[in-house]
C-alpha cells in the first residue's frame, strides 16, 4: 500500500521540503531506504548517513537542516522532534495496515474467560487466553495471545498485553516451621492502569494483602519479574530481566535497564535511571543515575583482577601500613 | 464474609487478650488495617506501628505484649510465632474464601491430556494446560492454567504449579561436529516430589540420561530454569532469576536469593543461603552465607571505580613495589 | 525395547571390541550403567570410572583404550569422538523410541493457525500453539506446545521450538513525550533459519523497522531475550537467561554463557566465547574468551571487599601519593 507523503504532513504536521509528489511504500532506516522509502534522523551522530542515504524523504529536524544536509537536493519533512515524529508515523502505518481484519471477533473462541469476568466489549482478547473469576479486562485493552490473567486482577484501558504474561499468580510468601515452608496465601490482587505495555512471559505477581499496583503508562518489557505489593509509578519504563523484590516502590519517570534487580522493602524516587545489571540494594531518595557492574574484559585479565579482588582488604592493609610509614 | 475472632483462635489456637465480640472482616498491614481487621506484628523493627495501628486485632508475642503495647487496650492474640501464625491464618481465609466453585470440574475441558497419561483424579488442571504421555500428576496438585508437563514427567502430591511454568522441555545438550551443533536427545526425564510449589514460567528441564530431581517441599519463584540432571534438596527455596547449569545438586533446606547463578556439575552442602546476583561457580562444602555483587553506586562514581578495578593488578604491583621499599 | 550392540555399530560406525552378542536397554552415566547399558567416557579425567563401571559397553576414544582401560575386558566401541558419538546414539534411540504415535495428527486440533499463515505439511504443530497471519512455519519443523509464533514471522527448516516460546512480539520500543512514552510500531518482522533450537519460555522481539534474525544452526537456551532488530549468527549457541539488547549483531560460532548480556548496537565477532553473567559494553572485534563477573565469597569476606571497592579511587589515591614519595 503507498501512502502520499502530502497525507502523512496533512495527518502529523510538519515542514515539507521538496517534492509533494512522492509516494511512500515502507519506512525504512537510513542505510537501507530506497527511493520510495521514508526514514528519519534523530541521533546527530549519524548526520553524515545523510549524504549516503537513498531514502526518498527523511524526516529531520531544522537543525540538520542548517548543516546544509538540505542543500544536496531530496525531499524532507523538518519537525521538532524527529524521533517523536516517527512514532507517530509508525502509529499512523499500523492504522492504514490493522493487524486484524474487522471480521475476526474481538474475543478469540479459544480465549477462556471466566463467566464472572468483566471484559469491556472493546477489549481484545487473543487465542488461548484465560482469565480469572472477578478480572476486570478495560476498554481497547489488547491480550495478544496466552496471556493469563488470574481471579480479581484489573487491567485498565488501552493496555497490550504480550503473550505469556502471566498477572495475579500467587506471590512467593513462606512462613519457617521447623524446616519446612508454610505458604502465606496471597490474598491480594494486581492493579494496572491505563495505557501499560507489557512485554513477553513478564511476570507480575498478586500482592499478599495489599495489591500490587502498576501505575499509568508504564512500559514493561520481556521476562520481567514484579512480586507482590511492588508498586511501580507511572511512565516509568523497565527493561527485561529485571526482577523487583516484594514491597518495593519505583517512583515515576523512571527509566530501569536490563538485569537490574532490587532488593525488597525499599523505594525508589520518581526519574531515577537505574544502569544494566545495577543490584540495587537500598532506597534512592535523590533522582538521578545510578549504577554499577563488574567490567567485562578478555578472560585473562579478568581473572587475574578478580582473584586480586577476592583479597582486596589485605592490599588496603598494606597501603594503610605504607601510609604509616611501613614497608615491609 | 465475616469471621469471628473467637473461631480464629479455636481453629488456630494462640490466646485473645482483649474483645472476643469481634468480628473479623479481611486480614490487613498493621499501617492499613481498620477496625475490623487483623493484622500481625512479626519483626521487631515495627513494634512502634502498635501505637498507631487501627487494627482490630493483632497477632503477636508475649515479648511485644511485655514491651507495654496492649496497655494501649485493644485486641491481640497472643502467639510463639505471629508470622507462622498470620501464614496459617491466611490459609484459613482461603479455605473459607475457596478460589473455585465446587460446581466447577478439576479438569478444565481446554486442558489437553494426553490419554497415557496419569492425572489422579484429586487433581485439579487449569485452563490451557498440556499434560504428556506417560506423566503423572499426583493426588490434589494445582495445574494453575496454561502449564505444560512433558511426556513421562511425574510430579508428586500436593503440588501448586503457577502459570507457563514449563515441566520437562529438551535440556540444552549438544555435541560439536566441524562447527555445528548435534543434538544429544534428552532421554531422561523430571520427577518433583510433593507440596512443591513452582512459579510463574519456571522452566525445569528433562534429563540428558538420568532424572531432574526436585525434592518434597521445594518452593520456586518465578522465571527461575533448572537445568537438566540437577537435583534440588528437599525444602530449599529459590527466587526470581536463579540459573542452576547441568547436574549441579543443591542441598536441603537452602536459600537461594534472586538472580544468583550456579554453574554445572557442582554441589552445595544442605543449609547453605546464597545471595542476591551471586556466581557460584565451585562447590560449598559448609553450611553457611554466601554472596557477592559489585556495589551499586551514583553512576560518576561507579564508573571511576571501575575504571580502576579493571586495571587492579597494576595497583596492587605498584603495592607491591611500595612494600619492598621502592618508589618512583 | 532391546538393541543390539552390532545394529549400532552398524548405523553410527567404530571399531566393537569384546562380546558383540550384547543387547542394550539403556543409554547411561557411567556411575549408573548396568551390565545392558551403554555408556560412554569422554572427559579424560573420568578416565578412572572405567575401572568401576558396570556399564556393558562403554564408547571410547583409542587413547583411552591404550591406557590399557581394556585391559580388564569388557566391551567397547571405539571411536575418533566419542561425546559425537553419544550424541549421535541418542539420535539413534529417538528414532527407535519415537515421541509421537505415527496415528497422532502433525497439527494439534487445540493449536490455532491463522488461515494465513503457511504451514509446512510435515511440520508439526503442537497443543496450544498460536501461528499469526502470514507466518511461515518450514519442513519438519517442530512447535513443541503452546508456542506463539506472531504474524509474518518465518521458521525454517528443521527447528525444534519448545513450549512457552515467543517469537515476534512488539521489541521494546517507544519515543519520549513530555514524560510519556508513544509507541513506536514494531513494523519489522523475525527471520529464523533452519535446524535453530529454541529452549523453553524464549523471547524473540520481531524488529521495529527491518527483522530480528537468527540464522541457520543457533541453539538458544530457556528463558533468552532476543530484542528487536538483533542478529544471532550461526551456529552460535547462548545459555539461559542471556539478554541481548537492540540492533546488536553476535558473529557466527560463538558460545555465550548464562546470564551474560549486551548492551544495544554492538558488534561481536565471529568465534567469541562469552563468560557466565558477563556485561558485554562494548563491540569485540577480536576472537577468544571474554568475561566478568564478581567473584562470590563467604558473606563476610565479600561485604568487606565490597566496601573497599566503593572507595577504590580513594585507595588508588593513597597509592599514587605513595609513588610520589608521600606518606602521612
């Protein structure tokens, strides 16, 4: 299907520079556009793939305009926020091109979805999904396929769920007798907002009591872990791996990388950026960056630093007996 | 539904201290629960919430009793244990709040159950889930919905299994030829003993040749693989995240926290705890705790030390240098 | 079922010494095999189990035979590689003790597949699978159960793709807005070669422009995260809970181990081997070993370290005081 480029202007703004005549059949990163391709620069390191590229429009903003990238001819759409701008081009290709064709039902046969269920009829819910009695599915909000929704959890509007999420399964809550665990049972439940993404098999467990709450806007990714009565705060985005230890709280606009895990029973303030791996073992209370892992290196070096590492209180010794003036 | 605090205590005995006209409407955390709830006070460190709580009763110990918190009056049962206490007590609750109709069959007609296989008839199998030929589900085990229990795998008697739990996939068994991967068929299988509970998208691989042993009382997070020929001692308990790599055996009554890893063909002594993101990658003889991230720090100052940390051998040599009298 | 010592010999080739009137029930561990089993010595530093064996037959190398190993009788089969070897009788076996009754159909009655999708005739389609519009699934491909494979995605030949795995959910991507996140579309799609083995709960993120590709012969553990736009190449072969962050390129023939990930848009070269929980920064344009990870201890020894790690620029300051001639 080809899209005028005057109607992707028309629907989301922007400065056209060049032909109005262009049609556009894909879009397309900058090294591999071609010349019925739109594409579009965001991070000024790559403005030199400007003069390469063949992309039949690129979407940019004034600034790489003034570098004279403009001036070898082609067509250009000039916006404030290129990136932005591709989204919403992305958004506007996914209207023209539905995944799914109007006949299709909205609720898959196959879908197993409790007689006391409440999914709003706007809802889509794919093959092979289940939800529990009293789970509250909200408008426009997509299970894609094999989501599992357990009894009583809620999940608001316009939300996509990925397949193999499983919400509400029970929280991991033992009591010690004599050597043997005795499970707590999770009676809470898990509550999520509006307008939530969550990522492949992501796990998000029910709370012991209370519920375990994600808020607005949060973006999960794949194989996430969430236990119970973890409350994460809105437009925060988390990427996969990470695991989120019962109790904690993740404040809002924070942005989490992969592997990162928290221990349980802290809080987090709203827009901390928390780095890859990071074990994060108590509360931040200041926003800001925060990090840390073991540096990778070829095996030999590592493993010489490392076994250093190991007795790394016995070199402080020793500059701490140097700096009194002893040596051996 | 209501319960009356006098038959929480003639169920579970402990002893009221104060009101026995009070009815108990949910169990709650000391910081929310409201007159008509029960809360408990376990750790020590919370003994202050008892001043401020609305609680309508509390679980706890004749210690905090002493320390002059029911002189405020009030209602209490008074317990050894208020954390095992509150675990039995929410496994009252449920009891009485039961999680599935008795109308409802144990065996959800989307289940796919192979006909050589052995499901007893106690057992109750979810939604979606998919038992092979040849496997065994003991008597009153939970198949929560979408599990899947491969061909031969026996689990034991009283077992919860939470969803997209995985029981029995192909072990990760190859052998190199000219640079390619020749498949070792897995031809052993998974046995797990009884009232283990596994959570959501565990994955617990078949054998190479012998089993993949879990043992009676083992309880696993979420999100956690078990690889194929490990054997886990009976009661250990395991978190998000864990790897444990081929063969390696893991004792009794161990603790595992999240993300830590284990590499193949080793074995840890029963009692042993293991923290957070640790690599253990040799066996542990002594029971005792064991453990080791790198320290999580604001970013500017992590990545100055590790900048450092990946050139210690050069500063433990200029250390060394120092103690045999040496300077620049 | 009972297998001749000679039919082997006869399918997979070496040179029998001793009885060839033996018959096999069994493939075992040499610790485990009994007087009909086979069993095989690979690692030379097992050599010694040979003497204790009671394993009827056991595959070996000539080397092992010379160290006068046979000297105690018995049989054997002598091979060039004897771990290729076993691999290749537990093909063997398989194909003797086929998984799946020849009555059984090739497409599970429960798996839906989108009357778009295109589905090879001899590829097999598990319980509970889900193949989306336009999907290609190619010969003799297996989705084990409750697979999802999502629109446009492509397998080919070959693969064995076990439970809980999803290929071609959204990649992670979206622009920031004022604090929102806006989703960016995941318009690309994943490419899968053929003989790629993908473990159990695996995720596989289908690209945002362009595909996410897995080329011929990868073998991919449990519980991977594969995002979107990645390249795997072949006859890589990746451990469980491996991340791999966007639009990262891994050579072909390298091996990575468990928990290792890599930041986004890196290159690794062909023939690199990665360590267990190495954090991959930066492309490696060389071949060999590369690692790190923090090396466990018992806890007290390592919470001691840890401290000093936190302040190691103030220690690397004390040293370079010392160098210049400073003491307290």
């Amino acid at each position: 299907m080809s899209l005028p480029i005057t109607v992707i202007v028309e629907r989301l703004g922007g400065t056209l520079v060049g032909s109005s005549e262009l049609s556009i059949n894909a879009i397309a990163p900058l090294e591999t556009a071609g010349p019925n391709e739109i594409s579009f620069l965001s991070n000024p390191l790559y403005v030199d793939q400007l003069d390469k590229t063949r992309a039949g429009c690129v979407i940019l903003s004034s600034n790489h305009i003034k570098q004279g990238s403009a001036s070898r001819g082609g067509t250009f759409i000039v916006v404030d926020n290129p990136y932005l701008y591709f989204a919403q081009l992305t958004q506007l290709w996914r209207t023209l091109h539905p995944l799914h064709d109007s006949s299709e039902p909205l609720v898959h046969p196959s879908a197993v979805i409790h007689p006391n269920a409440h999914v709003h009829p706007s809802a889509r819910i794919g093959p092979h999904c289940v939800v529990g009695s009293g789970a509250v599915i909200g408008e426009r909000t997509v299970l894609t396929s094999s989501v599992n929704v357990a009894h009583s959890c809620k999940i608001g509007a316009d939300c996509i769920i990925h397949p193999g999420v499983v919400i509400g399964a029970d929280g991991f809550g033992f009591a010690q007798n004599q050597g043997k665990w005795v499970k707590i049972e999770q009676l809470g439940s898990v509550l999520i907002g509006n307008q939530v993404e969550i990522g492949a098999n992501t796990c998000i467990d029910r709370g012991a009591l209370g519920d375990t709450v994600i808020e607005d806007g949060v973006k999960l990714d794949n194989l996430i872990q969430i236990a119970h009565n973890v409350r994460i705060g809105a437009h925060t985005a988390i990427a996969a791996f990470v695991g989120v230890s019962g109790s904690t709280k993740i404040g809002a606009h924070c942005t989490v990388a992969g592997g990162a895990g928290f221990v349980g029973h802290i809080e987090i303030a709203d827009h901390v950026n928390i780095g890859a791996k990071a074990v994060i073992t108590r509360s931040i209370a200041e926003k800001g960056n925060y990090g840390g892992y073991y540096p990778f290196d070829s095996d030999s070096v590592w493993r010489k630093n490392a076994a250093i590492l190991r007795k790394l209180s016995s070199l402080r010794d020793k500059v701490k007996s140097l700096m009194l003036g002893g040596s051996k």
